[in-house]
C-alpha cells in the first residue's frame, strides 16, 4: 500500500526527516509515536502532499506508484486521507453539502459521473449512523462552534464518506475526552479492512488501547528507530523516550 524509502525533507531550509523508512500494508494498522519535534506531522503532512515540506531525497509508492510529485488534491483522488490536528472551520457550508461536494469532486478526477442524490443520502445515513452521528450534526456549518471531540468525530464521517485507501489519524486523540476517544476509535475500527491501511500518528500510549496497532514505529530525530508490537507503546509509557535515545548512543 505505502512504501516510504530514504525520505529527507525540510521545512523552510530545516531539515525534518533524515532518512526515514517505512512500508504499511493493506488491512494494517500503525501507530508511529515519539517526542515533540521528532517529525510525526512533519511525516503525515508530507505524505498528504502539504506544499511547504520539501522532500529532498527518496521515495513516496502508493500501491507502486510515486507519488511525490503529485499535488495533494490529486492525492486525495487516489485514496490519501489525512485527518488534521486542528480541523478547518468553514462558516455556511454545511457537513453534509461539504462531503457531497468531497466526493463528486473525487469521483470526477476518476471519470465518473456524480453520485445520485439518493445513493449520496442512503450512504450518508449508513455512515452517520455507523458513527452514532446525529442528524442535526451533519446540519451544522462544517467545524463552527464544535467542540474537540465533535470535529474529531466529523472528521472520522468524513473519512466514512471518502473510503480512503490510506487513512492517516495526525494526533487524532488531541483534546478528547474518553467518551469522544472511545466513539473516533469505534469509528476506525469499524472502517478498518483488508483494502485499506490506516497510520495512526500519536503521543499517547491510552488511543491504541481503542485502535489495536499491528505495529508501532517510534520516530526519533528523523528516523524510526524501532519498530515492534503494540507492547512497544507500552514501554514508551512506562520509561518515556529517553531509553530510546540512550539505546541510539549505546
């Protein structure tokens, strides 16, 4: 699904990531953690197709196909969701007339035609129902006035909606409250199948105890430094990462 190789980038001449590999497979999750200003949103922002990281060594496959020099629209048309820390507020465009025009716009980029009101309004009601979504919410202008956990939720629907072939979760646990964790991490287990891969970028060790990894990376100035089961994430809350760098320096 996503091979990274090699990648070295910056931002505004700082480089980020010094040589990071990295290979997720259909139907896997994983769960990249580490310290602040390791390079976890630096990693989801650049392979979401952000144009102020500038990759300047190595390779981006999606399903085999590099994938850098694309814009980030057209890598939402092949299937790369990225899921922002901070979500847009979009005063007057409502959840629901936003995701309808999200998906046309994608199935345009692929040559089909609109999807039919009815189809776009059974589907929207099957996922905001799989979501515990009320129907008021998906009235609502997209973001305004909701709070942390409602515009998490809102973006696990539109993640529904879009059935990308790789999600990424950037710091998606960010602010929530246990009953907003347990509901995005419902979400993403109930959305998880063997034709997608989901990456979850996360400090904490308590969302993978609702989103079970298959693997988990610890990214540490640049790099992942390890890799192993969710048990690793165990470990890093238990020490901190200061094992991690002593480990390097070993």
């Amino acid at each position: 699904m996503l091979k990274i190789k090699d990648l070295h980038a910056s931002v505004e001449d700082k480089e980020i990531l010094k040589g990071l590999n990295l290979e997720v497979n259909a139907g896997e999750i994983h769960a990249i953690m580490g310290p602040n200003g390791a390079g976890k949103s630096t990693l989801a922002n650049i392979i979401a197709g952000k144009e102020e990281y500038e990759v300047t060594q190595g390779e981006i496959l999606l399903e085999g196909e590099d994938i850098e020099e694309l814009a980030a629209e057209e890598r939402a048309h092949k299937g790369v969701f990225l899921s922002f820390q901070y979500p847009v507020v979009i005063p007057g465009v409502t959840v629901t007339n936003f995701m309808k025009t999200a998906i046309n716009e994608t199935r345009k980029a692929q040559g089909l035609e609109e999807m039919p009101a009815k189809d776009m309004l059974k589907k929207i009601r099957e996922k905001s129902e799989l979501l515990e979504i009320d129907r008021k919410f998906l009235s609502r202008s997209l973001n305004e006035g909701f709070s942390g956990g409602e515009r998490k939720r809102n973006e696990i629907f539109q993640m529904a909606m879009m059935e990308p072939k790789l999600a990424i979760l950037d710091e998606t646990d960010s602010g929530l409250d246990i009953d907003a964790l347990r509901i995005v991490a419902n979400g993403v287990n109930k959305l998880k199948n063997s034709d997608n891969a989901v990456v979850v970028i996360t400090h904490y060790q308590r969302l993978l105890e609702h989103i079970v990894p298959d693997f988990v990376h610890v990214l540490y100035d640049g790099k992942i430094v390890k890799s192993g089961t969710k048990e690793l994430a165990l470990e890093l809350e238990e020490k901190g990462y200061d094992w991690i760098k002593e480990e390097i320096n070993a």
